[in-house]
C-alpha cells in the first residue's frame, strides 16, 4: 500500500544543506536599487559558475588524453559543448539591457571587470592562450595566483590532444612538445599537416570526430566573445571599459582570436 505522508517524513531542509541555496542566494548583493542591477550580477554569477563547470570538464579531459582514452576525452568535450552553449546563451539574460539602465549601476562596478575573472583566464590558459604578465595582477589573491602559476607552467588542453596525437603516430614534432609551455603558443606547420593527415580518415573516424568537436569547441568559444562583444557595443558603445582598456578596439582584437589554430589553418590546404 503506497502512503502520500512520506514527504512530510523526511528533512526539508536536506536540498538547501547538499545544494547550498541559501549561501548561494546570499550572493546576490545589488549596490542599487536599479532593477537591471539584479540582472547583471546574476548574469555574471551564472557564466561564473559555467566557466567552473567548463574548467572541470576540460580537466576531465586532459586526465582521459593522458590515458590514451580518446572517447573518454570526447564525451568530457561534449559536456563542455553543452556548457558553452549554456554560456552563449547567458547572454540573453543581458540583451534588453539598455545605456541609461547600464549607466545607472555602472559606477558601482569601480575597477571591477569581468577581464579579472581569474576562471575565464584559466579557460585561456588551457585553450593554450598563456601570458605570464596576466598573473602578476592577482598578487592580493594568493590562492588564485598560485592556481594560476600552476597552470601556466602545464600542458594545455591542446597540448595534451598533440601529445596523445604524436603517441598516435602522427608527425607532431617532438620538439614542439618540449617548448617553453609557458609561453603563448605558436603555430606550426607540421601540426597544421598532421590535422591534414587525420581528416584523410573516414568521417566517423574516432580522430576526425574528436578533430570536429575541438573545433566545435572553438567556434562556441569564439561565439561567446562575439555575443559579450555585442552586449558591450549595446551598453556602452565605444567607451573605455571599466577595466582599463579601450573597450570594443581591445575586445574585437580578443574576440577575433582563433583557438587551436592549426585545426583551423589545416582547411587551407585540404583535398
Ligand atoms: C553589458 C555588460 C558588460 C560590459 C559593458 C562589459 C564590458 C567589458 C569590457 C569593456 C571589457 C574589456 C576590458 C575592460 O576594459 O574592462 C570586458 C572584458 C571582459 N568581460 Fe565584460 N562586459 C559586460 C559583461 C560581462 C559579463 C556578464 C561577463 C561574464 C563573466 C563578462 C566577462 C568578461 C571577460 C571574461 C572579459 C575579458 C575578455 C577577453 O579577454 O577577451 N563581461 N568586458
């Protein structure tokens, strides 16, 4: 016999202690009285949360290449295709979002940018783009810092698929392997040839599919700074931002940026 009590028997607050919801909701700490304030920060936390979600699933990886698991690899980027589309989408959040409201919370914002999400430029740095000179600046965050030294001087999550590619058989130089990993990463051609090489295998390949999600990967990534681009355009036209640059010259130059440039170079040449 089924009872409908069972409900009222168990502890309500056992959602808010696993999930957090009160400390989460806590978070949310407008400076004004401005409705669209509201808006924007929760915006803000949302991508916050999903470039923490993006980071662990490229993690995952990065540990799956490590072991030689292509598919174990492919699965971890397809949850992180999922999460960035989750990402692009955030922008809606933002798209009614006009001047005068923007302007009426701005000066809230201080130095504060979302160029100093500390979680973005982990995202950078495993897509390969490294610069030692972003770390300095999060000196008053020490555990930050330290992360961030940790994984600037670690193989980036292009640089584990070229490892696992080289192990393949594939001509990636040794080398190149070998360079500097914390400097920014340069293209070479003979990566650019081994891309041609894959994509000489049949289409549902395990390696032709796995090329295709990296540079799904790539284009959802390029997509998010072409819709934060936009958002920016829209609210503050070509003002400088709030974290010192010149605003949309700084973010068009970022925006137009390619990941993983090889995959992308390799189509030049293909049969
Ligand atoms: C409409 C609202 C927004 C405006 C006007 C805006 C403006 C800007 C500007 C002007 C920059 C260049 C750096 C600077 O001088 O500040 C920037 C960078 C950046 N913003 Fe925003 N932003 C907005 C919303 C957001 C949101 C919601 C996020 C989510 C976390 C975000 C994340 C970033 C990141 C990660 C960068 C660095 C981009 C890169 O390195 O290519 N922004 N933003």
């Amino acid at each position: 016999m089924t009872t409908d009590t069972g409900p009222a028997l168990i502890s309500y607050a056992a959602y808010d202690e696993y999930i957090g919801v009160q400390r989460l909701h806590a978070l949310l700490q407008p400076r004004t009285a401005n409705p669209a304030e509201v808006s924007f920060i929760v915006a803000t936390q949302v991508m916050e949360l999903l470039f923490g979600l993006l980071r662990h699933e490229w993690t995952a990886a990065q540990d799956a290449l490590r072991t030689d698991d292509l598919a174990g690899a492919e699965a971890a980027l397809r949850r992180g295709l999922a999460v960035q589309s989750r990402l692009v989408d955030s922008w809606d959040l933002l798209a009614g979002l006009t001047p005068p409201e923007f302007n009426a919370f701005r000066a809230e914002l201080g130095e504060a940018s979302g160029f100093q999400s500390a979680t973005y430029l982990q995202l950078q740095f495993l897509l390969g783009h490294k610069a030692t000179s972003m770390i300095d600046a999060y000196r008053e965050l020490p555990d930050v810092h330290a992360d961030l030294t940790a994984l600037i001087a670690a193989p980036s999550l292009y640089d584990d698929v070229l490892a696992f590619l080289h192990r393949q058989g594939l001509p990636i130089p040794g080398d190149h392997l070998q360079r500097d990993l914390q400097a920014p990463y340069q293209c070479r051609e003979e990566v650019t040839q081994a891309w041609r090489l894959v994509y000489k295998a049949p289409r549902d390949s395990p390696l032709v599919r796995f090329a295709e999600v990296l540079v799904d990967l790539a284009e959802l990534s390029t997509r998010w700074r072409q819709r934060h681009l936009n958002a920016v355009k829209r609210t503050i036209g070509d003002k400088p931002g709030t974290g010192g640059s010149s605003g949309l010259t700084w973010l068009r130059r970022s925006a137009d940026r390619d990941d993983f440039p090889e995959l992308w170079a390799a189509r030049d040449g293909m049969q």
